[in-house]
C-alpha cells in the first residue's frame, strides 16, 4: 500500500470532530463568566443610559450595591483571557493540520468581527464581540510571532497600563488576551486541572488583593474598580479550579460547561431574550428593583441551560459555534453526535 506524503497530509481539511480532547475546566469558567456577564448586563441591554443609572443608584438598596461589587467588571476579564487562551489553542492545533494557521486565524478573527457588528447594529450597541475581533486582529496574530516570554511580559505591560492610565475598562482586554496567550504558550492551561495546590493559594492570594482593592473602591471608579475587578476575577477563577477537584466536580460541570460550550451562541442570543422578558416585564428598566434583574438573567439562564444541555446531546456544537468553525476551517463540520 502507497505511503501518503505528509506534505499533501497537511493541505487536507481538518477533521470532523476537535482534535484535542476537551478542557472542562475551561468550558465551566467560561459558562460561569457568561452568567456573570448577563446578569450585569440585563439593565444596559434593556438601553439603561448612563444618567439614569446613576439616578437609578440613589435609590437602590444594600444588596443592589453588593451585587454591583460581586458583579460589575468582574466577568469580561475572565471572558477576555479565555480567549486570548482559545486562541492560541487553536493556533497550535491549526499549525498541525495545515501549512498556513495564520491564515485561518485571521478568517476566524474576520468572521467574528461581522457577527459583532450584525450584533451590534440589529440588538444592542454595547456589543464585545467587535472589539475582540479588534483587538484579536491587531494584538493577539502579530504576538504570535513573538517568543512567549516577551508576550508575557508585553501583557503584564498593557494590563498595568490600561488600569493607571485608563481605569480598567475594555481598555484591559490587549493585555488580558496576551496574558491567556502566554499561559497558554508556558502549558499553563494543559495542567490546569492536574493541581489543587496552586489555584488554592492563587485563591488566597487573590482574595487578599480582593479585601484591599474594595476597601479602597468604594463608589469610586478608575483605578480601584480595575484593581477590585481583576482581583476579584482570579479568585472566582482560582476558586472554581479549586472546587473542580472536589467532589463537587459532576455538579459544577452540569451546571456551567453546557453554558460554556455553547458561549458564542448564548451570548448572542442572551440579548434578544433579555430585550424580550423585558417587554413582559415592563417598567422603566432603571426602575427595577434587584429581584427584578436577578429574576430577568435567572429566567434566561434556566432557558440557556436547558436548551444547551438538550442540543449538545445530539450535537457536538452550539449553532453558532459550528456556523464559526465552518467559517473558520472552510469546510463542513460533521455536527451530529455519534
């Protein structure tokens, strides 16, 4: 039988199915991170002005305020270093399986840049996905032909910068992409769930920056909301690796890695519904108590999680996820599961 050559090997589609098994921890940090970001997302979504929330937060009550410092700035950083980690998971992947990965990283960047604008412009203009593709484009392809200990060091650079000159905001997202490239790159994320040690001290570590940064917040914004936030983001993380080695594992994953595999299609659609429940709600959405918000994002995320937990039995991605691969690859991804 003819040996096939391993030049022509590399110019065939990828398979199918992924070709790396899956990391739960990081389908359940992300499913985690996607009910954080819609529940602090349920009033801008519903077109909550910057006004009326700062009129809005006169007469909200102590546990409304208490939300805000468990929520506000404490998820998108988990969401952007994930991604700065998925892409360059997918980086190495693509380097073994055809001659050109940049190529295709940068397909896949294009891709998610019109399904943010679609986003953006149809539902609601406080849309992410725009800038990530963005951000992707102009700071995570060029990394990649850096050594990864200058993409760590750049990352610790662009994340001090954007928290000292601009207070945190989306402006940290450069430094938290390059961040989960490097972890990525050191292997960091490949022994992410063989260690409780680490993440445990990690978690003490973080919590103590945590305790610091909120005393010094207040209701200030700039500079310690950033510092509150990144903090409190590594102990939700650190946490969650903790208790993923507990027996508390097959919980953690049924309730979050469904959420966390299908992000890209909960995301999207998180919006629509929330402009929808809304509706039923009624009400002046700034005038809505924090049993209303939390209720709103429960109700969405009981119907994500049904839906999602259903279709992944049949199917191995979420809609838009697949539409993204197919996109991404170039070629048809078989969907059914066996």
């Amino acid at each position: 039988m003819p040996q096939e050559d391993p030049r022509h090997a590399r110019t065939l589609p990828p398979p199918a199915a992924p070709g790396r098994p899956r990391i739960i921890a990081l389908d359940v940090v992300r499913g985690f991170a996607l009910c954080g970001i819609l529940l602090a997302n349920v009033q801008p979504i519903s077109h909550i002005g910057t006004t009326a929330v700062t009129e809005a937060q006169a007469t909200i009550d102590d546990a409304a305020r208490w939300l805000g410092l468990l929520v506000e700035q404490r998820f998108f950083p988990i969401f952007s270093l994930l991604f700065g980690v998925g892409f360059s998971l997918l980086l190495d992947s693509a380097g073994r399986r055809v001659p050109r990965p940049r190529v295709l990283l940068v397909r896949r960047l294009l891709v998610l840049l019109v399904m943010g604008l679609a986003h953006m412009f149809l539902l609601w203009r406080g849309d992410i996905l725009t800038i990530y593709a963005l951000v992707g484009l102009v700071v995570l392809l060029p990394s990649t032909w850096l050594p990864r200990w200058a993409v760590a060091g750049l990352a610790v650079v662009l994340v001090a910068a954007a928290m000292i000159v601009f207070g945190g905001g989306t402006m940290i997202v450069p430094g938290l992409f390059l961040l989960g490239s490097a972890l990525t790159r050191y292997g960091v994320i490949a022994r992410i769930e063989s260690s409780t040690l680490v993440p445990a001290l990690l978690a003490l570590l973080f919590g103590a920056g945590t305790a610091a940064t909120l005393v010094l917040q207040g209701s200030a914004e700039g500079l310690p909301m950033a510092a509150s936030g990144l903090a409190m983001a590594g102990l939700y993380v650190c946490t969650l690796l903790v208790l993923l080695r507990t027996p508390l594992r097959p919980v953690l994953r049924t309730l979050f890695a469904p959420l966390g595999r299908m992000a890209l299609t909960n995301y999207l659609s998180a919006t629509a519904l929330v402009l929808i429940v809304g509706k039923v709600v009624g009400g002046r959405p700034e005038g809505w108590s924090l049993a209303t918000i939390v209720s709103i994002a429960a109700v969405i995320l009981v119907l994500q999680w049904v839906w999602s937990t259903l279709w992944l039995r049949r199917y191995r991605f979420g809609p838009m996820e697949w539409l993204w691969r197919w996109a991404t690859w170039g070629s048809r991804p078989a969907q059914r599961v066996p």
